[in-house]
C-alpha cells in the first residue's frame, strides 16, 4: 500500500564575498586567473605562515547577518574542520563551529500562488572555500586548481522548514537577490560564486519524526535546485513505498536528465574532528561596529517594493519587476526624482528599456542612457508634444544611438513632434472610415472595442505623429457623422 509522504527540506547556501583579497591571506581571487597562480605559503599551509583576518569578509558578513534579521555574535572564534578532501591544500579547513557569527534570523519568501512564508535561520558562518578538482581535463587523472582555495565564504543554514522545490526555488532566489543588492557576491551560480546544498527526507504525512536525510549538490543553477529536490523527493518516496530504506548519503545532481546519483555516504560530525584554530585570535564585533557596518548598508528589497506600492501606487507586479534587480530599481528611483510619473517610469523600464537590453545582452547596469533622458521622454508624452507610439518606436532607438542628444532635440530633428492640424487628423480619419466598411458595420452592431482599431490606424497612417487625443475626438465626431467624403464616392459612412 503506498504512503502519502511529505518532504522536510533544509538549504546550506555557501556563498563567496567580493573582496580584493582571500580570507586569511593576501592573495587574489579574480575569476578566470590561469589554474594555481593565486597562491601562496599562507593559502597553501606551508609550516610556519600564520593566517589573518580580512575585514572587508566580516563586514560582509555582518551586512548579511542583519538584512536577514540575525543576531550578531560579539566573541567570534575560529575551528579546524578536518577532512580528507584532494582540493583543500592544508588538508584542513578554517570556518566557524560552536560560534558562527550570526545565529536565527529569518527570510520571507512570496510563492507564485501570492502566499508568505518566513523561513527560520539556523545561523550563518564565516569560513573558506575549497579550491575545484576538474575530472574532464586529463584521461587518466583529476587535476586540482587551488586559485578557489582560501576565498572568503559564509554558509546560510536554514531551519528544515522548506518542503517543495519551488520554496526552495524561491528562498535561494531571495538569497541571490539580497547579495546582490549589499554588494557582497556577485550571485553567479554558473561560475560558483553561490552554491547551494539541499538536506532532504521525507515522513508519512502527519508524523513528526523525520526520515533519514540526503543531501544533494553539485546544482549550478535555481532552477536546478527545484529539480533536484522534486525528483530526490519522488525518488525516496519510490523507494519506501517499494519496501526499501534511505540510505545517509551524499549524492550529486546530473542537470542533463534530471536525476541524483550516489556520491558517497554522508559523514557524521565527529568525522570533521573540530579543533579550535590555534593561529587566529578571536574576533570582537561590538555593537558601535555592527552600527558601522549597517550605517553603510543600501536599502532591501522589501523596504524599496513598500515604498513602491504604498507611496507611488505601483502595483504588486509593477514593483515586484523593478526590485528585482537592484539596478533597474535604482535607476526607477532616480528617473522618478526629476519627473514623478510613477507608473509610465515604470512601464518605460520594464518595457522600452528592458527590451533594448535584452535584445544586446546588456545588464541595467550597463544602459547608457542616463534617467534624466528619460524623465525627459515621459514629460514629451504627457505634455502631448510626442505620441507614445513615435516616442517607443522612433525616439528612443534613435535616442540610443545619440545618447549625447536631448530627447527635446531628436523630436525636432527627426521631425517627430505631434500633429495637431485637425483638419489633416480629420482627412486621414476618413481614409480609413472608408477602408474598413465592415468593421464600421461591426462596430454599430456593438463591437464597441474596434474603436483601437481605427485611432490605431489614424496613428499609423500618420506615423505616430497625430495627437492622440485629437484622432480619438475626431474619430467619435465621424461615428455620428452621414456625411459623405467626395474623395470615396460611393462610400458611405455608417450611423453609429
């Protein structure tokens, strides 16, 4: 008989800090170095070198422990972790143990069906990261890069509280995205500089007593982690209701078909051999640091998407698109200062600008064009100098290819500004009254939304230039006009 069964999931999120220099040495950690060029006696444990605190790692640490709400420990020491991996050259690993740097602290997560949930934080820790074995280089051996080895890492330990691939998908997204806005990790999982190890088991739904656990990495990706977990969580269920049992173990994750393998099986605590770390003196973070520290922080995510819907009137997709990514809200910010237009600031970038970038494989980041250009574009539409149509279509390309040029002199330039004449509106009305007898007959026969239709032909015909507002009056003025356009004899126009 098959069980109903539900998932108890814990991440360990390792994420590398963006400083100049590793944790406790002073070598570089630029990506794409040549492999083993970035190190030296201290990063590589040569007898008699002593490790150093680097405090840019710290402070990153702490900027971290406080966007997610965590209590900030005072006396911070070091251990030895103790394993036998080829990619650790001291053959030992410096981190935190019984006093990781922040403890609880937790993340509100927004699902796609719009629910909240707040995950708990067990603690996140300060240590270094490994260097990378590469087993596709040589046929016959693994090759080791130590460059990796040394760089500055935190590990954020959540409470089991995930119980699908999309919490998961969802917790790590808000993780990638917090780093990102604190300039603390560039969120890369492609190249590792954030990586994600999921803990899964699964229990009889209503239990209370947790299976055994798997944990899964090798995910380079969110998506990933979402596959991982689904498919770990079908598989243990398999298993079970096949009259099986779980094995503790470590196992990988093959993104090509989907599916977990066995790596080896899963190390106990004790295996570690913890000691203290004999050459670092313990690190004091008093609470006039901590205050530094935040005093230097960016405003989140959430503080950014409350002033959005609540002071500007934004909706809750229009703000959740801008805090998204820290440069597009960033730069909304700065377009909204000269020109308050909340919502057609907001259409511009998620719409206009997003497309450019997109179509040029260019981060918010790096648009050339600078807010006030912008601004300056939304106040040519309001005011009625420029349609929206000729400003989305012909001002802004051009605007990105002049981008030292006003807006205000492109329209004149290019000949874009607004027509107003109504008499040349009123001539192109009647043209295309006159092309679409049927749609006209339609539309009396109650199809009240063709009325697009003909001030989008009137715009057209124009090329963008007729005033809106003109063509939509003189459109509804023919609506109620018989009268008959001598140059489309024998054409009449419909009674509406």
């Amino acid at each position: 008989m098959n069980t109903t069964f539900e998932a108890v999931i814990g991440l360990e999120i390792h994420i590398q800090l963006q400083t100049k220099s590793k944790a406790f040495s002073s070598d570089s950690i630029e990506y794409g170095a040549l492999p083993n060029t970035q190190v030296s006696p201290i990063s590589l444990g040569h007898p008699g070198t002593l490790p150093m605190h680097n405090r840019a790692a710290i402070d990153n640490a702490i900027k971290m422990g406080l966007a997610l709400n965590c209590n900030i420990r005072e006396v911070n020491r070091y251990a030895r972790k103790n394993y036998f991996y080829a990619d650790l050259p001291k053959g030992y690993q410096i981190t935190q143990f019984d006093t990781p740097l922040c403890e609880n602290g937790s993340v509100e997560i927004k699902l796609s069906d719009g629910r909240v949930k707040i995950v708990r934080l067990t603690r996140i820790h300060m240590e270094e990261d490994t260097g990378k074995s590469m087993h596709d280089q040589d046929l016959y051996d693994t090759l080791v890069d130590y460059n990796r080895a040394g760089t500055a890492l935190i590990e954020v330990v959540t409470e089991p509280d995930i119980k699908t691939g999309e919490e998961a998908y969802a917790f790590v997204t808000e993780i990638r995205r917090l780093v990102r806005y604190l300039d603390i990790c560039d969120g890369n999982m492609e190249e590792g500089s954030l990586r994600c190890d999921a803990n899964i088991s699964i229990m009889p739904v209503g239990s209370t007593v947790y299976g055994t656990k798997v944990e899964v990495k090798n995910m380079n990706s969110i998506s990933n982690v979402k596959r991982a977990i689904d498919f770990e969580i079908a598989r243990q269920a398999e298993v079970l209701n096949g009259g099986g049992s779980i094995q503790g173990e470590t196992r990988g994750f093959n993104g090509l078909n989907g599916t977990t393998f066995s790596l080896r099986k899963k190390e106990a605590i004790n295996d570690y051999r913890y000691f203290p770390e004999p050459d670092l003196p313990p690190t004091l973070v008093t609470k006039d640091y901590i205050a530094q520290v935040k005093s230097g922080m960016p405003e989140l995510p959430a503080t950014l998407y409350r002033r959005f819907t609540t002071e500007y009137g934004l909706s809750d997709y229009d703000a959740s698109v801008l805090v998204d990514d820290k440069h597009s809200a960033l730069y909304f910010e700065k377009v909204v200062g000269i020109s308050p237009k909340y919502k057609q600031a907001s259409n511009w970038i998620s719409g206009p600008i997003r497309g450019y970038l997109n179509e040029n494989a260019l981060g918010m980041d790096e648009f050339h064009l600078s807010p006030k250009q912008i601004a300056e574009i939304i106040e040519l539409i309001e005011s009625n100098k420029i349609s929206h149509t000729a400003a989305t279509q012909q001002l802004f390309p051009a605007l990105t290819k002049q981008s030292d040029s006003s807006p205000t002199a492109l329209v004149e330039s290019l000949g874009l500004a607004n027509i107003t004449d109504t008499s040349f509106i009123d001539d192109l009305v009647q043209t295309v009254l006159a092309e679409f007898p049927e749609k006209v007959a339609e539309y009396k026969g109650g199809k009240v939304g063709l009325m697009g239709l003909f001030v989008g032909e009137v715009m057209k015909r124009s090329q963008g230039k007729a005033d809106p507002k003109t063509a939509n009056a003189l459109v509804k003025k023919d609506r109620k006009s018989t009268r008959l356009n001598s140059s489309h004899a024998n054409i009449s126009y419909a009674v509406f």
